[in-house]
C-alpha cells in the first residue's frame, strides 16, 4: 500500500518517458507506485518501460487510444496511495518534489492539494524559462475563474478529493485538469508551496499548445462549474474572475487578428465589472498594442 501514487498517461512518447519514470522513481520519498498508462501509442513505448518493470513500485497497463483523461481515470481506478501526483510522460519532477510537499501537508492541517512552481524545457530538456504565473493558497475559485493557477506536473492531491467529487471529465477533450480544479476548489483548500518542482516541456504538437481551442474549452468548463457550483462564489468574486477571463480572451483574439471577435469578450469582460481596471486596461491594451 503505496502512501503516493503517481500516475504517468503517455501517448507515442518514448523517446522522453524514460526520464520522467527515472525521475518519479528517484525521488527521496521512495514510498510510492507509478501508474503507467500507454493510451495506444503506436511506438516503442512497451520496449522502452520493459526495463523499468523489474522495480516493483511501477505498474503498467495498456489501453485503445481514448485520450489522455480515459487514461489517468483508468489510472486513479488502481491507484492504492492516499495521495495522488500527475507526471506527463514528456515533463519531469525535481528529486525532492514529493518529500518537500508531504511536509507541507504535515505542516498546514486542513489542506487538500499541495502545487508549486515549475520551468520551463524545450524538446531537448534544455530550461527556457523559470517564469511563473502567481499562484494561490485557500480556497481559490475566484483565481481559477480568471485563470488556470495551478499546474497539474506540480500537484499533489488527497486520495479523498477523486473518492468524494470524481476524476476527469472526458466529455471536453481538452483543459481536464482545468476542469478538475475548478470543480475541488468548490470544496477543497488548496495550498501554494513557493519553489521549482517539476519542469515542463514545451513543444509543439502539444494539445495545450492551441490557444484558440483552450480558450473555447475553458470558456465551456466555466459555464458548466458556475451552473452546479456558482453558490460557492460570491457575486464580487464571480466578476472579478470572469472580467479577467474575459479579457485574457480579448486580448489573445486581438493578437491574432480578430478584433470583432476580441471586442466581444471585452463586451462580457465590462457586463461583468465594468468599473473594474483590467477591463479599461484590457481596452487600452488593445487600442495601443505593444511594440
């Protein structure tokens, strides 16, 4: 019986799964099991987990290609830890990742998520960037409104949050783990523990790399969470998030060209707060882009 899971879903990448098994089963936290799910992959992924398998902590299994949400709630069905991580099989963990954010749940009773900080890689594992968003602690919901704060290869969740409110959502096929954290800040207290966890490779045939289709997705979840949970936001705290959103929006479609489209959502952005800064910062932004 595992104290952390870790659940690695992996799709046609062999060349990089060997380094993130390597760096899940180097931690100096060594109480764990990896769950490994090759969604389909159509190349040497078997051949190259083979040698890992003689490690006892790690378990593979094979599923038809469903999609990356299929197959980490595949994966959370066997999990056995009470404390469930995510690794990409293309994304590593610093060594000490586990053990520094078990400590925090030792430190702070009452918590149910732990994430962190991470940076940035190319295709060739060199770091491009040690830039974050900000992050929070408590109950964030307002902050997930305006944006994803919270990156998945950095977390580590209570077995008791899936138990209580479910896994993924594979009905969307895109931004699950958005999904996810906007429906368990609804109940759950999220903690932010400052520091390099994890680093996350950039590359491009990515899912998450197409913009114009995370924001439609995004925009889907948020309608859906304020559906069954909106009574947990109070209304200041419900056009806070969504004028952010908004205008996060606008101001990608006005990057891109699509400025109909961009006034648009800085029309919501305003029917939201319209005394709000961001929006006339938004609008200015737009108005006078950046050299």
């Amino acid at each position: 019986m595992a104290v952390v899971s870790a659940i690695t879903p992996t799709y046609n990448r062999a060349r990089f799964l060997p380094g993130a098994v390597s760096g899940v089963l180097a931690q100096s936290f060594h109480d764990l099991e990896l769950i490994i799910v090759d969604d389909g992959s159509e190349d040497d992924t078997r051949s190259t987990i083979d040698p890992f398998l003689s490690d006892e902590r790690v378990r593979y299994f094979y599923q038809e290609n469903q999609g990356q949400s299929h197959a980490r709630n595949f994966a959370l069905r066997q999990a056995r830890g009470d404390y469930i991580a995510f690794l990409d099989s293309d994304d590593l963990w610093c060594p000490d990742k586990l053990e520094k954010q078990l400590a925090a749940f030792e430190a702070h009773p009452g918590i149910d998520v732990v994430h962190g900080d991470e940076s940035m890689i190319d295709e060739d594992g060199a770091i491009t960037s040690f830039k974050n968003m900000k992050r929070y602690s408590g109950h964030i919901t307002r902050y997930l409104l305006a944006d994803n704060s919270v990156s998945i290869t950095t977390a580590l969740v209570k077995r008791k949050c899936f138990d209580q409110m479910g896994g993924f959502d594979t009905s969307i096929g895109v931004a699950d783990d958005y999904e996810l954290w906007l429906r368990f800040s609804a109940r759950y207290r999220f903690h932010y523990e400052p520091g390099i966890v994890a680093s996350y490779r950039v590359m491009e045939d990515q899912i998450s790399s197409d913009k114009r289709r995370r924001f439609a997705a995004n925009e889907l979840i948020i309608k859906r969470f304020l559906e069954q949970y909106g009574e947990v936001l109070d209304p200041e705290d419900r056009r806070w998030g969504l004028a952010r959103f908004y205008c996060r929006k606008a101001r990608y479609l006005a990057s891109v060209g699509e400025r109909g489209k961009a006034v648009g959502s800085l029309l919501m952005a305003y029917r939201n707060a319209p005394m709000d800064s961001v929006v006339w910062r938004a609008l200015y932004r737009m108005l006078v882009p950046r050299k």
